[in-house]
C-alpha cells in the first residue's frame, strides 16, 4: 500500500501557539472499500545534531482503514522545533527532516 507523510501549521489552545502537526497517510485509492492494517510507527524529527537524539513519538497498534486513513500527532511546538538547543531545526540550510519508521501486520 502506499504510505505518505505530511505535516501542517496547526494552531493549539487560546494563545494561538503555532505546533507542528505530523501524520502518516494510508493512500488507499486501490484498495476496496473494506481494507484494514494494524500498524505501529516511530515519527521522528531527525535531529541536524550528532550529540543530539532524534525527537521520537510512537503510535502502537494503530488500525488504518478506509474510515480512518490519517493518523498523527499535534507533534512538537514551533518554539521547541527553532530553539537551537534542541538541534532539530537547521538554520544555514532551512531545514527539518521528518522520518516514519513503519510497521504493518
């Protein structure tokens, strides 16, 4: 099945915090209307520091169907995602890398 990964602005709470929504998407076009997979996954901001860990959020035992083809999370601050510190974000080259590691029954 193909899979795609996508992410949005989302807006959070009364303050009107910026977060990075993160999802996974069963692209289910080709299947009939009655597919179903059991999937686990680790998202993962990939991090632009050697000395750093990635930043890590699983979603276990998970059903994709054609009911539910998007599942994801509302995943990490904007303020959290820039703060320098954390080494997610690559300022010289604009750039955060997001990765899915998969796993379908």
């Amino acid at each position: 099945m193909p899979w795609k990964i996508w992410a949005k602005i989302e807006t959070k709470n009364e303050n009107n915090e910026k977060w990075l929504g993160f999802y996974l998407s069963c692209d289910s076009s080709e299947e009939d209307g009655n597919w179903s997979r059991e999937c686990s996954a680790t998202f993962r901001i990939v991090s632009q520091k050697s000395d750093v860990e990635d930043f890590k959020k699983e979603l276990d035992e998970t059903v994709f169907n054609n009911e539910d083809p998007n599942w994801g999370f509302e995943f990490i601050s904007f303020a959290e995602l820039m703060d320098p510190s954390k080494g997610l974000y690559n300022k010289d080259e604009d750039k955060v890398t997001l990765a899915i590691d998969l796993a379908c029954e």
